[in-house]
C-alpha cells in the first residue's frame, strides 16, 4: 500500500489484542471521506467502503468506472489494515481492502466478513530493505529491522525472515507506522525495513549501496490481497447486486491504470501521495499495479500457510483456522466476474 509522506497518530493495533472491542476504539480515530460524484448520488444503495490512503478511491475516481453506476459509494479512509478491520467492528464499512495478516485477524476477531475479492500484485511492491553494507538476511540476527505489527508487513517480514531461517525473536523488531517504515531506515533506528515501492525509491537516492534482500516476489507462500464485505450487506439483495458491480469496476479500474499509467502518476502519486513526477515514475516502473485472480483453494491454503508461520515464528500466539474467511457461494460470484473481464498486463 502506498504510504510515504502522510504521518500518522494513529497507533497499530496488536497482533496479540485484537478484540472487537480493541478495534472500535482504534476505528474512531480513523479519517473519512466520500466518492465524488461518480456514481449515482441519488441512489438509495450505498457501499460504504473501507480504503487504504485514497488509492482506490482515487483510482476509481479517475478511471471514471464508477460513472453510471446504479448505487453510490461512500469512501472512508484508514491507514492500515488492523484500521479497516476497526471499521468493520465499528459498523462503518460494508466492504474493506488489506493485506493477507489483516485478512486472517479479521477471522481471529470472529468479524463477521468474507473474501469477495483477492488479487497479486504485478512486480515487486513491497521490499525488505538493508542500508548498505548488509548483503543476507542472515546478517540481521539480533540487529533492528523494522515492520509494523499486525500488518501485511509483518506477515511478509516473517516470511522472509524464515527463508534464512529466522523468526521475530532472532531479530529486534522497530515495531513503527506504516508511514514510518522509511523513516526509521534513514535515521539509522534500523539496518533493514519493510518497505513500499515509494519509500525504497526515496531511500536508494540518497543511499545507492542499499540492498533488497526479499521481495514479495521471492518469499513463500505467495502474498495476496483481499477485499472482505460483511455478511450483513451480502445478505441485503440490493447490496449483494451493488458489491457484485462494483467488483466488476475495481478489476476494470485496474485494467485502465494499466493504459493510462501517466494520469495515474500525476492522479495519485503527485497530488495525493505528494511524489515529486520523477519519483513517481520511478515508483510505477518497479511495481504499482495488480491482477485479481480467482478465489481458490490455493488462496486459501497461502493465507493458512502465513498464519501458521506467523505462529510459529512468534508473530502470533497461536494459529488458527482462516475458512471461515471463504465463502464458496461469494467466491463462486466473483470467480465469473474474473472470468468474464478481460485483465490487461
């Protein structure tokens, strides 16, 4: 996800007190918005939706997708994943985007939401990153790296830690926001952070020797993405029809970044993220963009697979089971619609 510039107050939420409870009091910090008007601002439907840092609500905006559309969506804003799941406990969204960790702790929380979309991102978007010097993952034994807890972040983190046969307790973690993970790095704070596209762009102009030492790409089990909707709008028949459109127009906004990459540069990385048009493109050419894939039992098994080296590399207390996460009857909807749109790259 994209997180650069904007600092944030908000604290993260921990992996080991995620409550129902918990979750309501981080929501209600969190910063809201609503869609231009690009669907239908009379409508009697509305999809509230639950985004990270204005990048969907951007993308569908600009892309005009959601033009015509017979409901209305209504955007409201959070800065991470353990923050979207709040807005589900809180009742304020009906459809949330995150990362695979955020997806699994929303089944630990026992919130009522299933997986109605899942998608790998195309390139390398997120980065282990050392400052230079550091050439292996091996080297940071007992040295501080940093990731955010509770995040897609940490899951990839403990990935990559397992493939030089690491976990949580061999490193000391600079448990910082989302928006920090950079920062930290360019201070000295840490050796290694997790890291977006933009903040490795940031960091490699002023430090030329540093070194990826994992990427999303080269850890296992594969990374995805998800959006959940509540069982409640699915429930509603009116709701069900809108969230089944609007999976439509996210996969078909993704289609249009794809041909259209310079307005995209311009749209998001330069007038919300603040990105100088050079960095921008920068960031774009080494990742940015996703395809959305079928919701599988390999999906399902990936999301397993990281909850159970989560657990088992002290990331969680203990594993448990991500199925009531998957819905055959919703997968069965939004596996037609990815088969049905043509996906561009």
């Amino acid at each position: 996800m994209s997180r650069t510039t904007r600092a944030s107050a908000l604290a993260v939420t921990s992996v080991t007190a995620v409550t129902a409870g918990a979750l309501i009091s981080a929501c209600s910090s969190s910063p809201a918005g609503t869609a231009k008007d690009a669907s239908d601002p009379a409508s009697s439907v509305v999809v509230n939706f639950g985004d990270q840092q204005q990048e969907l609500e951007t993308l569908l905006n600009a892309s005009g997708v959601l033009n015509g559309a017979s409901y209305k969506v209504n955007f409201v804003e959070f800065d991470s994943g353990p923050l979207v799941d709040a807005g589900f406990a809180a009742h304020r969204i009906d459809v949330g985007s995150m990362g695979d960790l955020p997806a699994s702790l929303a089944v630990k929380s026992g919130l009522p939401v299933v997986a109605v979309m899942a998608s790998k991102p195309i390139g390398a978007s997120e980065y282990l990153l050392a400052e230079p010097g550091i050439t292996s993952i091996a080297q940071l034994r007992g040295r501080p790296v940093a990731y955010t807890t509770g995040t897609a972040e940490q899951a990839f983190a403990l990935r990559a830690l397992k493939s030089a046969g690491l976990t949580q307790a061999d490193v000391r973690q600079v448990n910082v926001s989302l928006e920090q993970l950079g920062t930290v790095l360019q201070s000295g704070a840490a050796v290694a952070s997790v890291v977006s596209v933009e903040q490795k762009a940031d960091y490699e102009l002023d430090h030329p020797g540093a070194k990826v030492l994992a990427s999303v790409t080269t850890v296992n089990p594969p990374s995805y993405g998800y959006l959940l909707a509540t069982k409640a709008a699915l429930a509603s028949p009116a709701k069900l029809v809108a969230i089944d459109d609007l999976t439509k127009r996210v996969i078909e906004a993704q289609n249009w970044l794809k041909t259209h990459e310079s307005e995209w540069v311009t749209d998001y990385y330069v007038n919300v993220e603040h990105q100088t048009p050079a960095v921008a493109k920068l960031i774009l050419a080494a990742g940015g963009t996703s395809t959305y894939v079928p919701i599988s039992s390999a999906v399902q098994s990936s999301l397993q697979q990281m909850v159970d080296i989560m657990a088992a590399g002290g990331g969680l207390p203990a594993a448990f089971d991500v199925a009531p996460l998957f819905s055959q009857v919703q997968a069965a909807r939004y596996n037609t619609t990815v088969a049905e749109v043509r996906q561009d790259g």
